[in-house]
C-alpha cells in the first residue's frame, strides 16, 4: 500500500501519483522522437535528398533552440549513443543521425575544453555524426556503420582532433571537409570502402592526417581535389586499390608519405588537370599501376618511390603538357615502368633510376614532342651521387615513424638532396 503525501495545499496524494521529472537523457530521447516525426516526411532528409546540408542546418538550429534548458555534457552524449542502435539506411536513420550530429555539436560548444570519449561497443549506428559542422576533441572506437562522420565539417565547418579507433563501414569522413576545414584526424584499424573519399576537396582544406591498418577500396580517392587542398598527411599499413586515385585532381596535395601498402592503382590520375602534387614518398607497396597517370595536364615535384613491385608504375605519367620534376625511383620491381610517360607535349625532369628491374621500361615515352631530360642512371652515379642516395633512401624508410613537424622536415630535406644529386650535371 502506497504511503499517503500531503502537498502545500492539503491534498492527499499517493506515491504512484507523482509524476517524476524526467532525466536529461530521457528528454533527449523524446526530443529524438519528436524530431524524426518532424521531418520524416520531408524529402530533404531521404536518401536520395540533394539538400543534406540545408537539412542539417535546419535540424540543427531546431535541436539548439529545443535544448536549451539541457547541460549536455560528453558523458550525457555517450549515455545517449549507448541507448541507440541505427541499423537502417533510411530517411528514419539520416534523422537520427543527423540528430546525433546536433548534439555532438551543442556539446562541443558548450564545453569546448572538454574531451568526448564513445566506446560503441560493437554496436552499428549508422550516419553517426553526420553532417556535424563544428567538432573537436573526440574519440570514438568500436563502432559498425557506414556514413560515420560522413560529410563533417563541410561548407564553412571545422573539424579538428578526431580520433577513429577499429571501425567498421563504408565511407567514414567522406566528403568531410568539403569546402570547409579538417585538420588532425588519426583513424586506426578501419576496414571499409571510400574511406575519406573527397575529404577537402571543393576549395576545402584537409591535413595532418593520420592513417595506420587501413583495409578496404578507394581510401582517400579524390582528396583535395577541385580547387581543394590535402597535405600533411601519413598513411601505414594499408590494404586495397585505388587509394589515392584522382587525389589533387584541379587541386593540391603535398606532404605525403605511404609505407606498407598493397593494392593497385596507388595515385593513379592524381595531380591531374591543373593538379600538383609535391613532396611525396611512397615506400614497400605492392600492386599495378602506381602513379598510373599522375600529373597528365598538371604538375609534380619531389616525388621518391622506393621498393615498388607491381608493373605499370608511372605509365603514362607527365602527358598532356604535364609536368614532373625531381622524381627519385629506386628498387622498383615490374615491366612497364614508365611505359607511355611524358606523352603529347608531356615534360619529366630530373630523374633518378637505382636498381629498377623489369621489361619494357621506358617503353613509347615521348611520343608526339615530350621529354625526359635530365636522367641521372644506376651505372653512371659517382661517389658522391651514391652517398646522397643512400640519405634519400633512409629517410624514406622512416618518415612514417616521425611527427608531423618532422615529416615536413623530412620531406624538404629530400627535396634537397634530390636537387643536390643533380649538382653539375648537364
């Protein structure tokens, strides 16, 4: 038998008669819901929508307003994402992840000095956090979902020390930074497709990325492309094609350096159209057609290859009035190696070959008026061209191991024994 309460007035209440407030985390789960029925309906929000962003902006002032008289808090956020799951693709599921993106933002703003941390346990949730404009300080790790992160930080937005630990799902911070800014992102053990695909491009910016136990197709394809800007950024152990592809396409990447990867089509069509691509290094990678087209109509310098197996490496690279300037290949392992290179009107310069091996090199390079010249060969190095090799070669071999700070120290330092090696020569 409930025990009888009297309230100021006199009147006599039974305990189960008392409407208990509700937690925090109960009324942002209501909001969730009023949320979702607000705009399911609106074909903005669907799948196919092509208005994702001005759905976000909406959604986003609409949730700021409603949860005003709420202290969200990073453990608040993580007890929300511990009650949800979002296995569908669905209208539902971009609300709701959209949804999770407005918090994540609102607490971020409001505690800005304060780390997140979400452990998702295994559990799939996905569009998490998608399309969230504003955004620092996070870890999360042990998730399943794709579209995690997806399109953060686009149009304006600025996403800074994020931090992705064993993911599982497809395009995780695609299109992220489009036309906005992200900047120290480390994503550890990740397996899916289209894993940064188009980050920073559109006039975006995207660096000081950090990638280690990659494993899946298309990993950073198309990055600080059209207008877009991609550098500093590390890449180790990685596994499947297309990495890179059409990377600095109308755009720029620089600063970049790739150990241990296998797969084919490593920055084939990067730098392209306008493209530049500069100061990179590319160490121990296995598969086809690397740098398969890189710079046709745009511009590379300073690039180093170092134990390269595959066939194709640089076909076609420098054509269409493109140009490529202090490229450095050594141990590299394959036929074809620069077959068709520096085609219609296509210019390469200051190239040095050490120890390549294979069929068809050079084969069709400079048809139809380019060039290839200066080229600096294995059996005519002089003492002091072998010794500046091997200072190129050992810093290749560790500048994943170094800081950001030291990589780009590492890379012009490259960049000045490629010129030195040249010293002299005509």
């Amino acid at each position: 038998m409930s025990r009888n309460l009297f309230t100021d007035y006199g009147t006599i209440l039974t305990r189960d008669e008392i409407k208990k407030e509700p937690t925090d985390l109960e009324k942002i789960l209501d909001l969730e819901n009023e949320i979702i029925t607000q705009y399911e309906s609106n074909n903005n929000f669907g799948k196919n929508g092509l208005h994702h962003e001005e759905a976000y902006t909406l959604l986003y002032a609409n949730v700021q307003e409603k949860i005003k008289n709420i202290s969200l808090t990073p453990e608040l956020l993580a007890s929300y994402i511990s009650t949800r799951e979002n296995r569908e693709e669905n209208t539902k599921a971009i609300i709701r992840g959209m949804y999770s993106a407005a918090l994540l933002q609102v607490t971020c703003f409001a505690q800005p000095d304060k780390s997140i941390f979400i452990d998702g346990r295994g559990k799939t949730f996905n569009y998490l956090f998608y399309h969230v404009k504003n955004a620092s300080n996070v870890t999360i790790q042990n998730f399943k979902g794709n579209y995690i992160f997806g399109k953060a930080g686009l149009d304006g937005g600025y996403i800074s020390y994020i931090t992705l630990n064993t993911i599982e799902g497809n395009e995780v911070f695609s299109s992220a930074g489009f036309n906005g800014i992200c900047k120290y992102l480390t994503l550890t053990d990740i397996t899916g497709d289209y894993i940064l695909s188009g980050a920073g491009s559109e006039k975006g910016n995207i660096e000081y990325i950090e990638l280690m136990n990659i494993t899946g197709y298309n990993t950073l394809s198309g990055i600080g492309s059209q207008k877009g800007t991609a550098k500093h950024i590390s890449l180790n152990n990685i596994e499947g094609s297309y990495t890179l592809v059409n990377a600095g396409s109308d755009g720029n990447v620089s600063y970049l350096s790739i150990n241990n990867l296998t797969g084919n089509k490593t920055l084939s069509n990067a730098g392209n159209n306008t493209g530049n691509i500069s100061h990179v290094t590319l160490y121990n990678i296995t598969g086809d057609h690397t740098l398969k087209d890189i710079s046709s109509e745009g511009n590379s310098t300073h690039i180093t290859l170092t134990k390269i197996k595959g066939s194709n490496t640089l076909e076609f690279a420098g054509n269409g009035k493109g140009n490529i300037n202090h490229i450095t290949l050594s141990e590299i392992t394959g036929d074809l190696t620069l077959s068709n290179a520096s085609e219609d009107r296509g210019n390469i310069q200051h190239l040095t070959l050490n120890k390549i091996n294979g069929n068809d090199f050079f084969q069709n390079t400079c048809r139809y008026g380019g060039k290839i010249n200066p080229i600096l060969k294995e059996e005519n190095f002089n003492e002091r061209q072998k010794s500046i090799l091997s200072k190129i070669q050992t810093i290749v071999e560790t500048i994943h191991t170094l800081s950001f700070k030291e990589q780009k120290k590492a890379h012009e330092q490259i960049a000045k024994l490629q010129e030195e090696i040249f010293a002299g020569e005509t």
